[in-house]
C-alpha cells in the first residue's frame, strides 16, 4: 500500500479559541483558504494525543466512518503574537512546527442521544466497534464527540484514545481488552449489529493499511522514550499493538454485546 496521502498545510491566521475541554483547540485559517479545528501539539495533553487523533481518525476514515478531513499543519509562533490572550500566546509559541487539524464543519450542531431520527444502527455499530477497537474512552452522554452536519452525524476528537501509549509496558497482552468502558458509549444503545459489523470491519484492517497509518507518525511528536531506540521502534510498537488488537476483536464484541444486553 503507499503512503498515507495526509495533506500538509500552513496556518495563516488565527481565527478563534474552541474553549471546550482542556486542550483549547481553536478555528485557523490556512494557506489553501480552508479553515481548520487545529489541535496544538504544545497543549497539556502533549504530542501523543495528536497521534491518537491521526492514528484513530485515519483508522475510522479507512473504515467508511464520517470524520473530517485530517491534514498536518505547519504552525509559525507569530500568529499568537496578536492574540491578547496570553494563555493562546503560550500555548501558540508552545507549538511550533507540525500539528494536526481536521477540517472545520460550519454550523454542525453536537449530538444528543434524544435527537430525531435516531442513529442509523448499522452506523452505530460500527462506531461502537471502531471505538472498542482504538479504546477511546471519550464518545459518552456527557461528552458525545459526535457532531451533526447536513443532517450527519460526523466523528470527531480522538486524542483519547489508544491509551495502551501513555503506559506501554506489557501493550501486546493488554491489547486483548475486552474494552469495559464500552458500557458508557452513547450510541451503545442504537447498535444492534456489532458483530455482525465487525466481521465486516475487522479484515479491512489489513497490515498494509494500519503500516501505513502508522508510519505518517511525525518523527517530531514521537518523544524519546526509555522502552524504544527510535522513532521507528514506536511505529514498531504501535503497529504490533494495532494488528494484535484486531486479532483480539472478539473479546471487545463480546463485551459491548454484554454491555447492551444490560441497557435493553
């Protein structure tokens, strides 16, 4: 397979601050005219939560899911210069170099379970597998990351998933997880056909693909660790994780089938 086609961009201007959650992402413009959700590479979270939101977002897009566009995004610390913030000015000049944006949906509304039409279930299911499988933590009733556009429903923020890397240790046995935090997906009760589903999904993760994903890994966000030699012993990583994860995917289905059986 060759490499990911990911699209890198400059930033021009700094539109707006998102003041949801703690990594204050923010609205910019860039040198191809789009406007972009810029997640910062000096936020709090640090770089591996860029990784989370390239390597599961590229995963969910591989897979036929709706999120937005994912380009690099070559940052200037001047563009903070204007800002009177200095929390933007900090967090600007923290982040110099490459970071990651997805593409802006204007006028999209966050999801609420109580929304009309309900989640189509074959959707939901594959969400709720996606999700399993890259352990994100983050798509609850309280915090749905889910966004409706043109009458859509469009995946965003996964910076908290995959968070075998904040701790590698022993991440190949953990990588057979069945995932117990599946209870708390909001779309847990719309989806129906998760194992059906995730027959389908599971063999499009083929080794070339998650390769792929995982080498469009910015050497730069790949921080020096004691458990790895280089960059490219944390791609290592990172793949084996991936392919073992998918290996396991029975575990994960099993659980979010208990899971649902418990709410209905």
């Amino acid at each position: 397979m060759p490499p990911l086609d990911l699209r890198t961009v400059t930033a021009t201007r700094y539109v707006t601050p998102l003041r949801e959650g703690g990594s204050l992402p923010a609205i910019v413009e860039a040198d191809d005219d789009g406007l972009y959700v810029l997640k910062f590479r000096g936020a709090g979270q640090g770089p591996k939560a860029l990784i989370a939101e390239l390597v599961a977002g590229e995963i969910g897009r591989a897979l036929g899911l709706p999120v937005p566009e994912i380009v690099l995004v070559e940052l200037d610390p001047v563009l903070g210069r204007a800002e009177p913030d200095e929390e933007v000015q900090d967090l600007v000049k923290a982040s110099a170099g490459l970071n990651l944006a997805l593409d802006y949906l204007p006028g999209s509304l966050a999801f609420t379970p109580a929304a009309k039409p309900p989640p189509d279930p074959t959707l939901a299911s594959a969400v709720v597998w996606f999700d399993a499988y890259v352990t994100n933590v983050d798509r609850t009733p309280r915090n749905t990351n889910l966004l409706l556009w043109h009458r859509r429903l469009w995946l965003i923020d996964h910076g908290a998933a995959l968070y075998v890397h904040h701790a590698w240790g022993d991440y190949l046995a953990r990588s057979a997880s069945p995932f117990p935090q599946i209870r708390d997906h909001v779309l847990l009760p719309f989806a129906d056909a998760v194992p059906a589903v995730g027959a389908d999904l599971q063999p499009r993760l083929t080794h070339e693909l998650l390769t792929a994903i995982v080498d469009a890994i910015p050497d730069t966000w790949l921080l020096p660790d004691p458990a790895f030699a280089d960059p490219d012993a944390q791609r290592a990583a990172y793949l084996a994780y991936l392919l073992a994860r998918r290996d396991a995917s029975r575990a994960f289905v099993e659980e979010a089938v208990r899971a649902r059986a418990q709410l209905v």
